[in-house]
C-alpha cells in the first residue's frame, strides 16, 4: 500500500525530541491507579504534527498520571522517517512503543525488527472488533483510524452533502479541490468515481471516465493541507475530497474559516488503521511497554483523541461525550460501524501504480 501518510505528512517538519511534560497542561486529570511503575520510563516515537501533540495529550499524559512512570517521546514527521530510525538503530534498544502508519508496521514487521503482542496482556482489546484489532502479520496493534470525509464551505453549501456525487455538481466547478496522486486518498476517490458510475475497485475502468469529467472543473489537487484550509477561508473552494478532518483540528473549529466536514455519505467512508508496534529491543520494562498499549486502548482515551483530533476510536465503547455526538466530523463507534470501509490493501498494492499513473494524467494535462 502506498506510504499515504509519508506523502501527505511530507510538509511537516520534524520538531525533535520532547518530554509529554510540554503537552501536559490541557492533558484531563487521571488520579493514580498503579503504583508498581512509579519512577520508571517508556519510550515512544509518534508523530510531529497534530496527531502525535494529540496522542500525547492524551495518551501520554494521563499514562503518566495514572501509574506515575515517566514518557520520553521523540516526534518525527513521516512513518518512512520512523521506518528509518529503527533499521539504523539495529539491535539497539531505542524504543518501547512507536505508533505508525500500517505500511511502515508491515515494513518493519518484514524486516524482523518487531515483536508480536501478546492479546493476553491487553484486556481493552476484548472490546476492539476483530477487523481493527491487528495487522502486519500480527506484530501491530490498532490504535486510531485515520479517515477520509468531505470538506465543504459552510458559507456556500448550508447542509452538509451525503453523497459523494456532490463533487461532481457542475455549479462547484473552478471551486473545487482532490487529493494530489500518491495518497491513499486519491485511490479511494478512484474507488468512489467508480462505484458511482457502476463499477468498483474490480471494474475500474467507469471511474476513470467518470473522473475525466472533473478534468477542467478542479481548481487544485490539494497537496499542502495548510493552503486548502486558507482557499476556504478566503472564500475560493466550495467543496473537496476525499480529505481527513484530521488536518484541519483547529480551522474545523474556528468559523472564520467556513469549513465543514461530514462522514455522512450513504457510500460510506474509507478508514485507514493506524498501529502501535514494540520493537524487538526495548529499554524499558515489558510490563510497563503492555501496559501503555492498553491504554491507548481505553475507552475515555479512545473518546479523547477522537474529539481532540477528529481520528476515528476503534474500541466499541469509547466514551463520545453527548457534545460532541453532534458534530458531523467526530467519529463515534457507531457510525464507524455503519459506514467505514476499511482498505483491501493487498488488493490495492497490486494496482496502485497504475491506477496513480492514470489518475496522473488525467489532472496533470
């Protein structure tokens, strides 16, 4: 499966190493629990940009409150920049946890470098469906789900749109944006073009017509998320897709930027697993690395990182407080098991190149 997260991340730069004490302050209260690893240290490596401040906010943080160990994160902007520092690394312990993108837990997997969790030691993962629960061969646990919704100006569409054929509505020609080639996000919309004209990802060929139709009518392929969300700021996009909320945690919220995004499309929505993984060689305690991982699999955890960052819970019972129920770009368990459509990303390995080539050329010319 193509690297999406390294693509679409690619303009974030790296921030370095940062102890969760700097993300700590608007991190909920958990009053300690376990005392038996006090004064110990784990460590992880996440993500640089809004999904890893995020994940130690909320993750991090409240571990650190409720057993009193201590979290040293080192943050990097793309999973291929993860991939890299543990294969450098060796057999030298670095790090206890890492949380990724799936192609590079299935890149680490193949390369011998990952140990397979033992279900045993994660009791949260009883209320996990089964589809999200694992992949790379076992040696990744789900964590989040990065999902991919509609993004519309709230300032010129008044109901959010539930259906994907939204995007080809002829009055939002020259306002309107898609995924750049090389992310995931574009092989889903390929998928959507197709099952809106009759076919699917086995009978591709109705999408791309279907897509060629959108040739002259796009006003960018939206690359760099920071220009998207200015482009509806500014009042010059109307509609776009297929895009995660994820990006936009703070434009999302802010009315000046007249964004909105839904999930409510009768097609469905793609969803991507994203993994936690231990490293063969760890420094720190075992007991303490399992204990984490079942922490980010704690139902107000889950729940938190859902509101904060618009990710998608994979625990059944995540707590979605009443709230935030009502937005249309937070996820909660039951609409994820209503409408998610989770990758065949084998299938999709097989025809990923030619079906960005096509895609390519249809935007490029």
């Amino acid at each position: 499966m193509n690297e999406h997260d390294v693509s679409r991340r690619r303009f974030i730069k790296t921030i370095g190493a940062a102890s969760v004490a700097a993300a700590t302050l608007s991190a909920p209260f958990v009053h300690a629990a376990d005392s038996k690893f006090k004064g110990k240290t784990l460590r992880l490596l996440t993500w640089s940009d809004d999904t890893g401040l995020a994940a130690l906010r909320n993750i991090a943080a409240t571990f650190e409150a409720k057993t009193g160990a201590k979290v040293i994160a080192d943050r990097t902007g793309s999973t291929s920049e993860m991939v890299a520092k543990l294969k450098a690394a060796g057999s030298k312990p670095q790090y206890d946890v890492i949380t990724l993108a799936g192609v590079g837990a299935v890149g680490l997997a193949k390369a011998g470098l990952l140990e397979k969790p033992d279900f045993n030691r994660i009791p949260n993962i009883k209320d996990v469906p089964e589809k999200y629960r694992t992949g790379a061969d076992g040696h990744g646990i789900g964590y989040l789900l990065w999902c991919n919704s509609l993004m519309y100006s709230t300032r010129t569409i008044k109901e959010a749109p539930d259906s994907y054929a939204a995007l080809w509505d002829p009055k939002y020609a020259g306002r309107l944006f898609l995924p750049p080639p090389g992310w995931t996000e574009a092989m889903d919309l390929i998928i959507v073009a197709a099952k809106l004209a009759g076919g699917n990802e086995h009978n591709i060929e109705p999408g791309f017509k279907k897509l060629a139709e959108l040739k002259s009518r796009v006003m960018m392929l939206g690359e760099n998320p920071n220009q998207v969300a200015e482009l509806f700021r500014t009042g010059s996009l109307d509609i776009g897709g297929l895009y995660a909320p994820a990006f936009f945690p703070k434009q999302l919220k802010n009315p000046a930027y007249g964004m909105g995004s839904t999930f409510g499309m009768k097609e469905g929505f793609f969803a991507d697993l994203m993994f936690s993984v231990m490293p063969k060689s760890r420094p720190g305690d075992p007991d303490l690395t399992y204990a984490f991982l079942n922490h980010t699999l704690d139902p107000v955890v889950q729940g938190k990182m859902a509101e904060d960052i618009f990710n998608g819970p994979v625990n059944s019972k995540a707590v979605i407080s009443t709230e935030a129920r009502k937005s249309p770009y937070i996820l909660t368990p039951e609409l994820i098991a209503e409408k998610g459509i989770i990758h065949d990303n084998a299938f999709l390995s097989t025809v990923q190149g030619d079906w960005l080539r096509r895609y390519t050329e249809i935007f490029s010319s």
